[in-house]
C-alpha cells in the first residue's frame, strides 16, 4: 500500500530531475534567488506576443506587470514550504540562483472551460559559476485551486505557487 501511494504520488509530480542532484541546497541555511524568464516561450507555436495579442487578447505590458505578483506568490510558498534549505532572497548576489526557463504556455481561454499550463525547465547555480549544478524539468504545471483549472493570470499565479511547493519538496527527498 505505502509503494503504491509512492508511486501515484510521483507519477502525480510534474518535475523530474534531469540532471544533477538538489542534494547541495537540502541543508543549507544561505539564501537563493530566482529569476522568471520568459524570453524563449513559445504559445500555440507561436512567440509569447504573438499569442497574448492575437490568441489572448492581452499585451506583454499587460502580462509582465503580472510577474511581480507570480514571483511574490513563488517566493511566499518557497518560504513557508522550506524546512531545511535555502531561504528566498530578493538579492541577486545570493549564494544560489534559480533560473525559471518556461518554454510553452497556455493561458486557457478568457471564457470557458481549460487552465493555465507551463513546461520549461528550472536551473540552479552557484554564485559566480554560469553552469547548473542541477536542472529540473517541469513536464506540464497546470495553474489549479482545489483541482479546479484556473485561465489566464489566476492560473499563472497559482502554477509559480504551486512550483515552489514542488521544488522544496524535491529539494527535502533529494539523496
């Protein structure tokens, strides 16, 4: 029985580890910092403006003045989920450094059924060193609320809140 919760449990994961080990930042008490980027996302095979002006009816001035708020909610969650690692920092010049690459995105639409979702990839690095130690794929992060899709910057948010949770979690099993 506790296999079988196990292994729904990590089927249910939308990260994988797809190189390195968290294993560094498990009992660290320095800080991390990340950054969201969104220079190489792709929605509907089309270029992140592309899509919010055309499929969207949105703007990127529209969209980036919602990042603030998608990292408060990732830096909220990462510092009430971390038990024994790294505390969040809003200093670049932190001991560590995540990088949040989201590859596609979907906003779902303005009206009707369907969530936001994101994939990319999540890089951590040492202080002054350009190569990752560890990189963390998200397969599909879908922006839910008590498994109920969450569209447009709702959705997003949530996904940014519910990524931290994952990754502190893998940081806690690392081995």
């Amino acid at each position: 029985m506790v296999v079988l919760v196990a292994m729904t449990a990590a089927a249910d994961n939308p990260l994988r580890m797809k190189s390195g080990s968290l294993r560094l930042l498990k009992n660290s008490g320095e800080s991390i910092y990340s950054e969201i980027d969104f220079s190489k996302t792709k929605a509907n095979k089309k270029s992140l403006n592309e899509y919010l002006e055309n499929d969207y009816g949105s703007s990127r001035e529209e969209f980036d003045s919602k990042i603030p708020t998608m990292e408060e909610w990732f830096s909220d969650r990462w510092d009430d989920d971390i038990k024994k690692g790294p505390r969040y920092t809003t200093n670049p010049d932190a001991p560590y450094k995540m990088i949040v690459q989201v590859k596609n995105l979907q906003l779902g639409p303005r009206s009707g059924y369907g969530g936001a979702s994101i994939s990319g990839y999540v890089n951590f690095y040492k202080k002054g060193e350009s190569t990752p130690f560890a990189e963390v794929e998200i397969l599909k992060l879908e922006g839910t609320q008590l498994r109920i899709p969450l569209p447009g910057y709702p959705g997003m948010i949530q996904i940014f809140n519910d990524l931290a949770e994952y990754l502190c979690d893998l940081i806690k099993h690392s081995k």
